[in-house]
C-alpha cells in the first residue's frame, strides 16, 4: 500500500510529520477532513511500503511494537489511540511506519485483527493467530502482554541459538571456502610443477591432487544438488497443500528433528489454547482456532482431526491420544483435565512443559553441532595433509 509523508498543523501552530497509508493521495488528504489537525503539505514516498514489506523479519521492532501498543493500552489508551501515537512519533524505522499502517487501516474501519493480516509477513503466523484469538474472546487489547512474553522468549532462544553457531559456522565456512580455493587455483599449477619431477613420490602426488580436485567439484555438485532440492522443496510447499501435509508427516517422523517440531508445535498451540479457553470459548471451538497458529501441517491435521472427534462426542483426551502425530503427555494431561475440570491449568501446564523440551532439544543439538562441525573442518585438514603434504615430504626425501 503507498505510504505518503505529512506534515500537519495543530490550532496552535504545531508542526509535525507522520506517515499516513492510502490508495491514493486524495484519500490521503481526505483522511484528514474533519480531524482537528490542518494538513500542510503531503508527498508520497515508497519508504514506508519498503520498511513494512522489506522488514518482516525484523523481530526487535515487532516485539517493541507489541511492547509499547500494550503498555499504552495497559495504561488506559484505546488500541486506536495507541497505534495513532506511536505512528505519529518522531524519526523513522519499522516501528513507526508498521504502526502508521496499521492506525490507517483501524482509521478506515478495518477490524485490528484483518489489519494485521493484511500485513503479511511483518508479523509471524502465531502472532496473527493470537491477535485473531483475541478478537475471539473479546479482548483483543489483553493479548499484547502475552505477545510481548512470547516474543521475548523466542528472542532470547534465537539470540542464544546464534551465538552458539556463530564460531563454528564460520570456522566451516573459511574452510570451505579455503578448500575450495586451494582446489581451483592452487592444486591445479601444483600438478604442472610436479609433472617436471619423476620417482614414485612426485607421481602420487599427482595422483592425489587429481583426488582431491575431483572430491571438491563433488562436494560443490552435492551442495548445488542440495541447495536446488531445498528450494524445490519449499516451492512444492507453497504450491500444493497435499505435498506439505505429506512432507511435514515426513518431518515429524525424522528422529531428533521430528520430536523438536513436535514440542515447538504443542508449545504454540497449548499457548494459544490456555488463551481460550481462559476467556470461555468452547473447546472444541478453542481447538480449531488454536490449530491455526501451528506451523506444521501434518500436526495442525492432527488437531482439526482431533476436534471433529471431540465434536462429535468423544473424550477431548481420547479423541487426542488416538493421533499419532499428537505427543502422548499432552493427551494424559488432557485425561486429568477432564477429571478435575481444570482445562485452562491443563494448558498451563502442558505450555510451561514443552516450553522446556524445546530449550533443552536447543541446548543438546548446540552441544552436538560445535564439535560436530569441528570434527568436519578437522576431516578436511587431515585429508590435505594425508593426501598432499606427507607425500611432498616423502618426495623432497628423495631429491636431497
């Protein structure tokens, strides 16, 4: 949506800029009719647009978003009031031209729900599913604080998951990279050098930089190989729903992987189910809404399959316990729910639970990635030295 830059008088001669979004510039200036600001001049920039659509991935500033629209809420605020505020602050940058869109879109009477869905990426999928939630229960202004929680909270694991591949990604990276380097440029005029020499030595060499050359151009075919069967992959996914069920179901079997993105899945769907059904949503309603913040789609099958089930009369912890793509600790504790009568601290519990699992599965493949990585970068100098630099040595033997 084009984005145009204003700046406004108030009665007593204030000035200040915002950014107002609208199809056109006379929408734009007819935003302002009635309003007790004077629209002093207005010009159209295509900043804006980039810093909404260009800075989806920018997690800071929808996490300050969330933040600060909450603790102005919190404070007494309307959600329209909030987002007007933090739109019309001063500078630039994604928080204020986020904020802009969205207080244009609520201006126009678009629900807060659709016009955060209309932003697309700028948001992650449970973000607009919590938002949708909370227009679910009536509250849409009491999800900010459990938002801002979330949303700290996979900061953190992020910024934690970073730092620890940091050193050995790079280690691996340069020495690829060298590898590489020393195949194409290097090994190649080596092997001039040492066709002037004779003797069993220089010929081995020769024969093992040949190796060497051809093992580079086969580890730079596989990753190529891999590289184009991963976006092939992704591009299936967004065209065919049927094949992302199947791949996701393939995923979920994957040892080690398929129990982390199980725990991730049931983290996002027991947080938006404690939401819920804590603000009185029937659960098998809560069920269908809750599924939606899931990204996988062969478990998200799973839940909406659930639901049916529950619909039509059966045990919400029977009706769980017979998906196989469900973790069992979830359905047990769904059988004490049922019991107790205690659904919401069910969630709770079953949140707090696998927000545990997936910090420790992080923490363990942390631990197992460094040194497996290491390890790699150590195959790589052992087989150049094996391969060339014993038997340059063995070769200098005989010349002296």
């Amino acid at each position: 949506m084009p984005s145009f830059r204003c700046t406004l008088s108030d009665a007593s001669g204030r000035i200040r800029k915002i950014i107002r979004f609208a199809d056109s510039e006379n929408e734009a200036v007819r935003s302002f009719a009635g309003g007790t600001d004077y629209l002093v001049s207005i010009e159209r920039t295509s900043k804006g647009e980039k810093a909404v659509g260009g800075e989806r991935r920018n997690s800071a500033a929808v996490l300050e978003f969330t933040e600060m629209i909450g603790m102005l809420v919190e404070s007494g605020l309307s959600l329209k009031d909030s987002l007007e505020l933090v739109g019309a602050m001063r500078g630039e940058g994604p928080l204020k031209y986020l904020s802009a869109r969205l207080s244009a879109d609520v201006s126009r009477g678009v629900p807060f729900p659709k016009a955060v869905e209309q932003a697309g990426d700028a948001f992650p999928a449970i973000y607009r599913g919590m938002v949708r939630i909370g227009d679910r229960v009536g509250s849409v202004e009491k999800i900010f604080q459990r938002l801002a929680a979330y949303l700290r909270e996979r900061k953190a694991l992020k910024e934690k998951t970073s730092a620890a591949l940091a050193y050995p990604l790079l280690v691996l990276a340069l020495s690829v990279v060298g590898t590489f380097a020393i195949a194409v440029f290097l090994l190649p005029r080596m092997e001039t050098i040492f066709l002037g020499f004779g003797g069993e030595a220089a010929e081995k060499i020769r024969g093992n930089v040949r190796t060497i050359s051809r093992l580079a151009s086969f580890l730079a075919v596989a990753a190529a190989a891999g590289l184009g069967g991963l976006l092939s992959i992704l591009a299936a996914r967004s065209r065919s729903p049927a094949f992302t069920v199947r791949f996701d179901r393939l995923m979920l079997r994957v040892p080690y992987v398929g129990t982390f993105l199980s725990a991730l899945g049931t983290l996002n769907f027991s947080f938006a189910m404690e939401t819920l059904v804590s603000g009185g949503v029937p659960i098998e309603l809560a069920i269908g809404e809750a599924a939606a913040v899931v990204e996988n789609a062969a478990y998200r099958a799973a839940l909406l399959r659930a639901r049916d089930k529950v619909m039509r009369g059966v045990p919400i912890s029977a009706a769980f316990a017979e998906q196989a793509s469900l973790p069992a600790y979830m359905s047990r504790w769904l059988a004490a729910g049922e019991r107790s009568g205690r659904s919401d601290r069910v969630f709770t519990q079953i949140r707090n639970y696998f927000k545990g699992e997936v910090e420790r599965s992080m923490q363990r493949y942390m631990a197992l990635i460094e040194p497996i990585l290491i390890i790699a970068v150590g195959l790589i100098v052992l087989a150049i030295v094996l391969l060339l630099i014993v038997p340059l040595f063995s070769m200098y033997g005989t010349i002296l």
